[in-house]
C-alpha cells in the first residue's frame, strides 16, 4: 500500500496527482469536502459534475469500507468550483498516515484553501442521541500522540513548516457560519469534542469512559489525520460528526445484555442525517461564495 510517512517522494506523487486532475477539469476546485462513511450523498447537489474513481487517480489509495463509494467529485457549488472525496482512508485498513492524508496533499496542490471534513462517529455525551449532528470545536487524536502522526518523519517544507500549531485547529470563522446556517435552518448542530482511535473494533465500555473522562463527546476512526495535514498546508478546517449511535459506557451483564453494533447500522443512520449534514455545507458554501 505504499511507503511510510513522509516517503522521500510523496511531493511528486502528490504533484503528479494533482495534475492529472487539473486535466480533467476545466477549474481548479477552492472547497473540498471528504465525506465519511454513508454521507457520499452530500455530493449530489454538485453541478456540472466530473467524476473520477480513485483507482484512476495516480498513487491514490484504495477505499475498501462499505459506506465509501471510492470517488473525486468535482464541478460547482453555488458558482464555486468543488472537490468532493466520496469516501476516505483509514488507518485500520492498513494504510500509513502519509497515504491517509495523500488526498488532502493532492487537494491543496489543486488549489484548495478550505477543507470540509465530515464523519460518522459515536456519541459519548448523553446528549447526544444517534441522528445528532456534532460540529468539532476540537480533537483528540490517540493514535498520532502514539507516533501514527502523519507528519512525523523528515519535513518537507513544499508542503509546510515542521511544527505547526493545532491550537484553533478548527476555524471559528467557519465554524459561526456554520452555527448561523444550522439555525436559520432550525437543525440542531451540536458543538464538541470528537476522539479519534485507530479501530476497527469498537471500543471497550472502559476506553469509552476513559475517553468520556478526558473531555471527548464523540469518538471516530477517521478525521484528525487529515486536519493534521490540512494545517500543515495552510488550509482551513471545517469538522462535523454525524452521531450513529450511543456509545455503551457500562459493561454487558445479565440485567444490561451486550447490544452488538453493526457497520451497516452506522451506515443508515449516516445516509438518514446526511440530508441535513448536506444542508448545512451547503449553506456555509453559499456563504463562501458571496
């Protein structure tokens, strides 16, 4: 699947990357958005639509996870020319950090200066029921503090500078339109503090406590990689969570049985919320756009 992060090469792959995109289309995209596992569908309100498989894309990865159609979408929003990722890498699926965040590399070779990255995630704050919409005001991420960081190794100052800041990792700018949209359009948004862990077995009731217990809302195998890498390369980040389920905080017992959760049901619930996800970028690019 490819070399370690940073490989000595990982700009020219990027760069090759990049550029068989920009050929096929006819402007160079200013927004991403990676959508997550059943959320693919918050691309179908794109205009003038290009669509490129992965496996068509110089030095891409493979995505192997249901709920990821494995595709670049790329045409306009509200006259603003997009790049969508209908689906995303994982470290569980075997894939170094610096092949996790090839895309993100690639997108801002493009032209990109806004990232917009959504989820499906658990919910570790009662408050949040499955179906809620979380937007991430911040991030754990367990397996980068671990050494799977996708910027550790020799920096390569084309891409960005060797120790960036994660402080404001999530732009508040973007973050208030996002507020603001979810209001006027009476979706209630949640604001929180979204784990990553590297799967792809779900947690213990003992993880999730501990992670409840450091400050964490929602927990996820996916996101903080890519923003890592975004900030990296100067770009600003969007984060919103689509809550699938209740993470199980309490041990299984005879009184509390064990309640098996299936890929497949975090799966439809995602697809169900990703109508009012949709809305909600939809509307901070509308705002982008004037």
């Amino acid at each position: 699947m490819g070399e370690a992060s940073p490989s000595p090469d990982l700009y020219a792959q990027a760069r090759e990357a990049a550029d068989f995109v920009a050929g096929q289309s006819a402007e160079a995209p200013r927004i991403a958005l990676i959508l997550g596992t059943g959320l693919g569908g918050v691309a179908e309100a794109i205009t003038e639509a290009i669509t490129l498989p992965f496996a068509a894309i110089p030095h891409f990865p493979r995505a192997t996870v249901l709920g990821h159609a494995g595709q670049l979408v790329l045409g306009r929003l509200h006259g603003v020319s997009v790049a969508a990722l209908q689906g995303r890498f994982h470290l569980y699926e075997g894939y170094p950090p610096g092949q996790v965040t090839f895309p993100v590399r690639m997108l801002r070779l493009l032209g990109v200066d806004v990232l917009m990255v959504t989820n499906a995630a658990g919910g570790l704050d009662p408050a949040l029921s499955p179906g809620s919409l979380m937007l991430l005001r911040d991030s754990i991420g367990l397996p980068l503090l671990a050494g799977m960081n996708p910027l550790a190794g020799p920096n390569d100052e084309l891409f960005g500078s060797r120790f960036p800041p994660m402080a404001g990792a999530y732009d508040i700018t973007l973050r208030h339109m996002a507020l603001e949209v979810a209001r006027e359009l009476a979706i209630p948004l949640a604001e929180g503090v979204y784990a990553m862990v590297s799967g792809p077995s779900y947690e213990t009731p003992a993880e999730l406590r501990f992670l409840r217990a450091v400050g964490a809302d929602a927990v996820g195998m996916s996101t903080v990689p890519e923003v890592v890498a975004a900030l990296h390369l100067g770009m600003r980040v969007l984060a919103i969570s689509c809550i699938t389920n209740a993470a199980p905080l309490r041990e299984a017992s005879e009184a509390t049985p064990v309640v098996e959760l299936a890929h497949a049901d975090v799966v439809a619930v995602a697809t169900a919320a990703g109508e009012r996800l949709g809305a909600i970028l939809d509307g901070v690019v509308r705002r982008l756009a004037s």
